[in-house]
C-alpha cells in the first residue's frame, strides 16, 4: 500500500496485479488514468528483449471495480471485495527467487533471520550507494536495498545493471518524452516463470513522471532528487551507466540533451561532495 493507490493481486489471476486509488476524488482518478496511459507509451516505445531492464505490461484501466468485474465475468459470489474506486490491470512484479532470497538473507539479514525460511523480497537496486550500512535490525522486504557492493557479494554484473538503467533510463527520457521522476529499479523474479534462479530486472512505478519539454534541468531535477538508484560520477559503475544512456539518446537523435544531461548532473553531484568536504 501506498499513499497514493493500493495495489491487489487478483486470486486465480495470479500473473496479473490491480492497482487501485484509495481516494475517489476526480484528480486521483485523473492520476491513476495518466499513470496506466503513461505504461502503455512506455511498453510501445521503450520495452522489447534488448533492454536490460523490462516494463511490466497494462492491461487496461476501469473508471471503477464493477466495470472491472463485469469485463472479466466475475461473478458477485467470487467478488474481491473491493471498494468500488478506479483501478487499473498489470502484469504482477514477482519476488525475487528462492535461492537469491537465501543469498541475501544469508549475507545482509540479522542473524534473527537466518534460522527462518527466506523472506519474499523485492530488492531495490542502490548504485548510488556504494557499500550499505551494516547493523540495523529493521528489515523492510517490500523495499529491501542493494547496494553494488551487496550486488557484486551476489555475483550479479553490476556493470551490466548500470548500463540497463543508463538505457532504461535515456529511453524513458528521449523515446516517450518523460523525466523519469521517482521511477524504481529493482531485481524480481521472472514473471513468466517465478521460480526460475534466472535474475529478473524490471523498472516500475511511474505515477510521478511528466513531459520535459526538452529541458536539461527538468531531466537533471528528476534524476538526483529520485532514490540512489543511479551510479554516482566518481563510482566505478558510472561509465558504464553514461555510456549507455549517450547511446540510447543517439538513437532518438538527442545526443546534445543527453550530453548536456549528464553535465549538469556531473556538476550537481560533484558540487554536493565538496559541500560534505567543507563541512567535515
């Protein structure tokens, strides 16, 4: 849950989610709207097998439950329960698989945790964080962080992640045109097979995305304001990410904007270490 929509799984329906407001008021029901028509945009221009991260697909939005359930012929005697507010259809997210969620509780958990069955974990993958901070007793496996040294301990191409979010990321930017604002990159399982031990990469959550209108700075805000997904300008994943990201926005022919992209973002991110500098 979060404070904006609820996200069920449909039971019976199980490779499919629905994400629905929690309040009816007409700019929610605008904004759930948006946020599926913005999916679809993505799924025609940036998805495809070459992308390193994939998109989880739309399946079509309802102005409320009952349009939903007529559509799909649920019957009132299996009705969800549900109240009766806007919701839209998507392909589910999948926990990581078994044996990663072993890897990870083995390696990063509490000890508390290690005589239990691993958690169902969604791991968010922190390149902007270059090693995680050990100790805490607070597990939060809905949002659990990977830093790259944790990826690398996990034996994932952490250069290849970079890179997939650099692509992801400019196609989000130069092919549909959004700034890419509070978007999640994170390992999952496959959702055509969750208990394949392949790692699965998907980018979700897209309700704050808008239009940039070619603006650099537009880009840039979104970009550094967003969670440490992105490899910072002194990480060793940062070529690898920068690379890609010029390549893709050649691609969509907007190789000056990308460029001036990640200037700004070089600039940013540098004026802000030595901020820390001065204050130590």
């Amino acid at each position: 849950m979060g404070s904006f929509a609820t996200v069920f799984v449909s039971e019976g329906r199980g490779g499919v989610v629905l994400k629905q407001i929690q309040d009816p008021c007409k700019d929610a029901v605008a904004m759930l709207m948006k946020e599926h028509d913005d999916l679809l945009t993505l799924n025609s221009v940036c998805g495809g097998s070459s992308q390193f991260f994939q998109l989880p697909r739309a399946h079509g939005s309802y102005t409320d439950y009952y349009s939903f359930a007529q559509e799909v012929g649920i019957q009132r005697t299996e009705d969800m329960g549900l109240p009766p507010h806007a919701l839209y259809v998507m392909q589910r997210i999948w926990p990581v698989s078994h044996w990663l969620a072993t890897s990870i509780r083995d390696f990063f958990l509490p000890q508390p945790f290690r005589d239990q069955p691993p958690p169902q974990l969604l791991a968010r993958l922190y390149l902007g964080n270059g090693t995680s901070r050990q100790g805490s007793r607070f597990v939060n496996t809905e949002n659990f962080p990977l830093s790259a040294d944790r990826i690398e301990r996990l034996g994932l191409p952490v250069d290849k992640i970079a890179a997939g979010m650099g692509q992801m990321l400019a196609s989000i930017n130069f092919k549909a045109g959004r700034d890419g604002r509070d978007i999640e990159f994170v390992l999952c399982g496959h959702p055509e097979n969750p208990l394949s031990k392949v790692p699965f990469y998907e980018c979700i959550d897209f309700n704050q995305m808008r239009p940039h209108g070619g603006s650099a700075i537009v880009i840039v805000s979104s970009m550094v304001s967003n969670d440490p997904y992105y490899p910072r300008p002194w990480s060793p994943q940062w070529h690898a990410f920068a690379d890609a990201y010029l390549a893709t926005a050649a691609e969509a022919n907007e190789s000056p904007l990308a460029h001036d992209v990640l200037q700004k973002v070089q600039s940013h991110w540098e004026e802000k270490k030595c901020h820390r500098v001065q204050l130590c």
